[in-house]
C-alpha cells in the first residue's frame, strides 16, 4: 500500500485566515461546491441503496464482477459513502474525502466500463434517478465527478503554504 | 507541494483503483468459464461452413423444417414465418392468419411439423393449427393445459413442459389429441435440487426423425433421452463435471416475485437432436482449451445417446462478434442464427452418421 501524508490542517487554516487573498476566496467557494456536491451525491446514493437493501444486494450478487463478494459489496458501498461524507464535514479531512472519493468513482467507472464491454449481460445497480440513466451517461456523469474530484485535489494541494 | 508530485499521488490513486477492479472482475470470469476437469476432442473438420445469409432480423428462431426447407418464426412479428431453403438460398416470406380475427394473445410461438404449422401461446393457453401452404391458424386446443415450453411431436401429440398443479414444480408432459385433449403429466422425469422451478430449467429437444425427446438442462451436466411416448428415460452426463445446479433462488420480495439472487452458472446452454446425437451448445473450457476462443465462436459438443458417449466437439463461428443465439441439425445441415444473419454448415458423413447403431439400447 501506498500512504499518503497531507498537510491539510495548515491549508485549511490558510483558507479559513481573515486576511487572504482574492483568488484565495474564489478557491475555497470552488472546494465548498465540489464538497456539498459530492456529500449530497453519496448521501442520496448510500440512502437509496439502503432503502432498497434487498433489491441492491440481488442486483450486485448477478453483477457479473462482483458475484462472489455482493453481500459484502452491498454493505460495504454503501458505508463507504457514508464514510467519505463524514469525512468531507470536517475542513482537516476534505483532501483525505477527496482522494477517496476520487478512488471510488474511478472504481464505479472502471466497472462500468469492464461490463459494458467484456460482460455477457448487463445488470443495473444504481439507486434513485441513477438507474434510469444509460451507461454512457452513466460514464459521463462518473467522469464529471471525478474530474471535479481532481479540481478538489489540485486547488487544495495547491494552496499549501508550503509551496 | 509540487505539482508533480499532486499528480503522481492522482494516477497511483487511479491505477490501484482500477487494477482492483481488474482484478476482481478476472477472478469472477475464470470461476464461470474455467474448468480443467474435463477436455475436448476436436477433430478435423466435422462440419463445414457453406454460407452465411442475411435474414435481416436478429429476432428470428427456428420454428420447424420440412426436408430442405427451415422455418424461421420471428419473435417480434408473430404471425410472420420465413422459409429458407437450404440448398438454393432462396427466401420466401410467409404471412400466416388465425382464423378467429378477434383473437387475444400474450407471446405467440410458431411450429411447423408437416403437414402442419402451430401457434402456440401456453399463458393463454390455446394451440392454433393449420396445413403448410395455405397458412390459415384455426383453433385446435383451448384452455386444456397451460404450458411453458412445447414441441409438437406429430398431427395430435405435442410433448410439453408445465408446472404441476399437484407438486408445484416443473413437469415434462405429453398432450394429446383423441377424441378430445387430455394431457399426461409425469412429475419424476425433472429431478428437483433446489426448487423444481429455476433449478430444473432447460429446454425440451426432438429429433429430426421423430424417434426421440430430449431435456436439457441449463445448470447442470445432465441431458434426458426420452422416446417419443416420453417413456423409457434415460439421464446421460456431459462431459462437464457441474452434477449440482449452482444457483440461488432469492426470498419473494414485497412484488411477492422470487428472483435468481446470483448469476446461475450455465453448463448447457441449448442442445439439438438428429438421430442418436445429442448436441449441446457450451461456454464452458475444458483442459487445454484458450479463453480467446470464446470470443470467436460457440462451443458445441456431440454426444451419442445410445451408446451413452461422448463424441467430439466442433465450433460454430460467432458473425462480427454476435454470439450463436440458437442452432439446430436436420440431416446434413447444421445451421445457426447469430445476429440477423444464418450461419449454414455441412456435416461431415464420418462423423454424424451414427444413426446406423448395431449395439442393443442397454436398459433405461
């Protein structure tokens, strides 16, 4: 395994100082954004997955990547989710919540991606809205987050004083 | 904290993510196409490739074939039927009429066993019979029995698959016509591992000369060899060594509906009859065998049930990745649909003339 060691306290003390800059501001409304886009995205996902536990769990057990770990896979997401929320709320752990979150949507694409186009079938095992949107948009909707994950990342690694 | 190293920490990110995916997703395809226990004989050239034709449909399935002519039923246009004949490549497309203008139906199947053609819906249920040529469907059955799967097997027998009311599991059946219908039912012929219902599912097979029935089922390594009064069952092994369906049935969810919790692993996925052979269509690799081929073609493996063996296997080659979605033999010809085209083979005498037995039928 790889670890990582950020220096978010001093950033986010940065940010937060009354006297910073104007570009400094514009910053740190871009990182709320992406932050209250990504807590309200795994909110939504994490809850209506839980709310149709059952359905989820049959859903991801005939996924043809997942089969041999849907029980785990069908807590573990979810929880996962809600971890990154937890995480997103407070300012010393938003770039660690970026990383993971940046982590879990290349892994949701990567997946749709190997089903689309290795898999005899296609299951579906998105909640919500999200199951009526077509694999593609599904891709293009993942790649908008994760791109917005490494916005997150770059403007928060940036603002290090340190640099 | 520089640039470089913000990016370098993003792509180990990307890549530890997605090789797990990766990795997750191989494991799971070896553990449905893997298994070393068992290996293939391919022989030179069992069949040759004479002709793909283009049918235009990918929702065509046989629906019966009289000598040199097969008959297509088409899925999506019920009351349409397309006559090929094999030998001259000529198409004719047939537009059959039920009699009874105001008929309701759910999902309508075509057979045709000359001198006559069937339509049949088994949720309704009623059966629609008329004469090849002039192709006008009159009711024959009505509300006798109803049917999941059915084969006609002459003018007034059709061998069936239905859930028994006394057992609740699924049963194979004859239906027959005298002076009027009564259908025989005969619940010990589908052994149940799980539910008699998923577990059980295969598909019901006829050969061409209209000797023997067939059941094949999907999720485990077995065939049933019946003779054409359904009687004298015989269950034969394939070579693949998965004798207990592995498949989970879920709990009824709050639609009361039960559903498959996993996919089911597919042992046979659809078999033919013509004489003593029984041919199985499998995605399964034996020993020795490269997963690339799976990609280029369809597994079929050739059985002899009256010897009780197993022959050798041959290919049947999947058209601009479309995989084989049905195949059949009548005599000469192997054929497969695979996306709207048909894929017509010739048989090799060698190898699938073995109707001609000298060895006594051992037992049931």
């Amino acid at each position: 395994m790889i670890c990582y060691k950020f220096p978010q306290k001093q950033s986010s003390i940065n940010l937060t100082h009354e006297s910073m800059k104007v570009h400094a501001v514009h910053k740190k409304h871009l990182i709320t954004a992406i932050v209250v886009l990504f807590i309200f995205l795994f909110v939504y996902a994490a809850t209506s997955k839980l709310m149709d536990f059952q359905q989820f769990t049959i859903q991801l057990s005939q996924s043809p990547v997942l089969t041999a770990y849907a029980n785990e896979a069908a807590w573990g997401i979810p929880v996962v989710e809600y971890f990154l929320v937890i995480l997103f709320v407070f300012n010393e752990f938003r770039l660690w919540a970026l990383y993971g979150s940046f982590a879990l949507m290349v892994m949701f694409t990567t997946y749709i991606a190997l089903v689309i186009n290795f898999s005899d079938y296609i299951p579906c095992s998105c909640g919500g809205v999200l199951e009526n949107m077509g694999w593609t948009e599904h891709i293009v909707f993942n790649l908008f987050f994760v791109a917005l994950a490494v916005i997150g990342i770059l403007r928060l690694e940036s603002s290090d004083p340190t640099q | 904290m520089g640039i470089n190293r913000v990016l370098f920490k993003l792509l180990g990110t990307a890549s530890l993510s997605i090789g797990a995916v990766i990795i997750v997703f191989l494991f799971s395809e070896q553990q449905v196409h893997r298994n070393n226990a068992f290996t293939r004989r391919y022989p030179p050239h069992p069949v040759v490739k004479t002709y793909n034709l283009d049918i235009g449909y990918n929702s065509y399935y046989v629906a019966g074939w009289d000598t040199d002519f097969l008959y297509l039923g088409n899925s999506t246009a019920p009351w349409h039927l397309l006559r090929v004949d094999l030998g001259t490549r000529d198409t004719v497309h047939i537009r059959m009429e039920p009699l009874n203008k105001g008929l309701r139906y759910r999902s309508l199947e075509t057979r045709v066993l000359p001198p006559y053609f069937y339509i049949m819906d088994g949720t309704m249920p009623f059966i629609l019979r008329g004469t090849i040529g002039d192709w006008k469907a009159a009711p024959w059955m009505e509300e006798t029995a109803f049917f999941n799967r059915a084969i006609p097997i002459d003018s007034n027998h059709l061998f069936i698959r239905t859930i028994s009311s006394q057992t609740q599991r699924s049963a194979l059946g004859i239906i027959q016509q005298t002076d009027s219908f009564y259908i025989r039912l005969d619940t010990t012929l589908l052994e149940t591992q799980l539910d008699g219902i998923f577990d059980v599912d295969g598909m019901l097979v006829q050969s061409g000369d209209g000797m023997y029935l067939g059941y094949l089922y999907f999720y485990r390594n077995i065939f049933i060899v019946l003779d054409s009064k359904m009687e004298n069952p015989k269950n034969q092994r394939t070579i693949d060594t998965v004798e207990q369906g592995q498949i989970q049935v879920a709990e009824a969810n709050s639609h009361d509906q039960i559903q498959l919790q996993a996919p089911p692993l597919i042992v046979n996925r659809s078999g033919a009859m013509d004489g003593n052979l029984f041919l199985v269509q499998s995605d399964r690799l034996g020993r020795n065998e490269s997963k690339s081929m799976l990609d280029q073609a369809s597994i079929i493996d050739v059985y002899n049930h009256q010897r009780g063996t197993y022959e050798f296997s041959f290919y049947l080659y999947h058209i601009r990745k479309n995989k084989v979605r049905e195949f059949a033999i009548r005599g000469a010809y192997v054929i497969a649909l695979i996306g709207d085209q048909l894929s017509v083979y010739r048989t090799g005498k060698a190898y699938f003339d073995q109707t001609t037995n000298t060895e006594e039928t051992t037992g049931l």
